[in-house]
C-alpha cells in the first residue's frame, strides 16, 4: 500500500520551486518610539550595506508622520499604532528623519 501523495519526481520539483536560492538571513529590525513629541532614541545606529526594519510605534494621542528625504520614506502612523519602515542597504553616512505632522520632532540614523 502507498502513502505518498506526490510521486518522487513531484516532489523534488515542488521543493526546488519553494525552496529558496540563497539562505535566508536574520533581517536586522530596530524599534523607535514616538513619545511626547520626540523620537526616542533619537540617534538610531544601523551597519551600512543591510537592509534594515525600522519599527515605528506611535504611543501619542495623535497621528504622526515619519518622513525622510534623504532616506525616501514617508509614514502616517496613527495613534497608538506601529508601522514598519525598510530602509537600506545605506552607504555610511547620517540620514535625518522627522515627523512631517510636527517637524519639530527629529532623529537621525547613523549609518556605520
């Protein structure tokens, strides 16, 4: 009696379809809050050349707007709400973000 449900040659191209080329890697996730008009941290440090998640959490009472020119990025985050923002992989450098709401709230990441 057999149990198999795909014949092995099935099976192999349905594992070679869904397996992947390269390895996966960990990818890097930083979390940023907003809190009281301010991102905190402030300075977020990231390696250059990976490709990084920014998590975003919102603790105010009001929507906020994480943008960033030099980075491309723009996120409404409403309030009491996370959002993610990928950023890179990024040359070694300082990019400056801000919320666009209330632009007197800044950060910057550090790329090293």
């Amino acid at each position: 009696m057999r149990l198999a449900l795909f014949s092995a040659p099935i099976l192999a191209l349905t594992l070679s379809v869904l397996a992947p080329v390269a390895p996966v890697q960990a990818q890097d996730a930083i979390t940023i809050a907003i809190r009281d008009s301010q991102f905190v941290p402030s300075e977020v440090q990231i390696p250059a050349g990976k490709k990084v998640e920014l998590i975003i959490k919102n603790e105010q009472k009001k929507a906020a707007e994480f943008e960033s020119h030099s980075l491309r990025r723009e996120k409404v985050i409403a309030a009491g709400s996370t959002a993610s923002v990928f950023v890179g992989p990024l040359q070694p450098g300082r990019y400056e973000f801000f919320d666009d709401f209330h632009p007197q709230t800044r950060g910057s990441l550090v790329v090293q």
